[in-house]
C-alpha cells in the first residue's frame, strides 16, 4: 500500500536557514549548506532554496543546488525532484538563479505549484534582488 504523500512545509528550525527579502507576496529561505539528519558527513554541498507564498505553510518550490545531483521541486513532497539543467562551466547554484533573473522562468515554476495568482502579481526586480541576496549569502558561506 503506498503512503499518502503530503506537500513539505516550510522549516519550522530556522536555524542556519537565512530570510531573502523577495516583496511581499513570497516567503523565501536560503540555506547554504543543508545537511539532512543522521547522513553521514561527505564531501557534497547541500545549499537549499525554499519558497513559500507569504502566508502559506507548505512550500511550492524547493531548489536543491547541491554539488552533485542538482535538482528543485515543485511542489515539494507531492511531485518528484527535477533534474536541474547546469551549462558547462556553470555551478548549480548559477543555473538555479536563471529561474529568478528571468522571472517567467519562476512565474512558470509558481504556476505549475498552483500559485498562478501569487505569480502574476511578483515584481521582475524583487526575484532579481532575491538572486543578489543568495549569491551575497553563498559567497560568504564559502569564504568562511
């Protein structure tokens, strides 16, 4: 019998997670290096994106930039992971903020989670403003 799938919600422990301003429609948390419970240590870079419209629990787009396996979610928990598309020579986390620099790329994302109403209302420079703000925080973490 399989297991009702249920859609993720947004971090309830924020601890290590950062909050990117992106307006006041979306809800958007960046961590640089997640690393799930119980894994063991290794050598691969886990940042996550999550993305909440504001107001809502459950979360409608999950990027999963990692060092290898490089995916997202839409709809996380209820639809299986995308593969995510990385040029060569372009890292992971690069090819995830293509979806906010060219911001039909995420409307389209937000539409396919069922959040057509939310999408259409999103500023281009919030979602550009929102790819600074990951990029600052990932340098940072990697700098350290």
């Amino acid at each position: 019998m399989e297991r009702p799938r249920h859609q993720q919600k947004m971090p309830e422990d924020r601890s290590g997670w950062h909050r990117i301003d992106a307006g006041p429609h979306l809800e958007i948390l960046f961590h640089p290096n997640r690393r799930p419970a119980g894994r063991e240590p290794d050598q691969i870079e886990r940042p996550s994106i999550v993305v909440a419209v504001a107001g809502k629990h459950e979360q409608a787009l999950r990027f999963d930039p990692f060092s290898m396996g490089a995916h997202y979610h839409i709809r996380p928990g209820l639809a299986d992971q995308v593969p995510l598309p990385v040029a060569e020579g372009q890292s992971p986390l690069d090819a995830t903020m293509t979806f906010f620099e060219k911001p039909l790329r995420f409307r389209g994302l937000l539409a396919l989670a069922e959040e057509d109403g939310v999408a259409s209302q999103l500023r281009d420079e919030e979602l550009g403003n929102a790819a600074a703000q990951i990029r600052d925080l990932s340098a940072a973490h990697k700098g350290r």
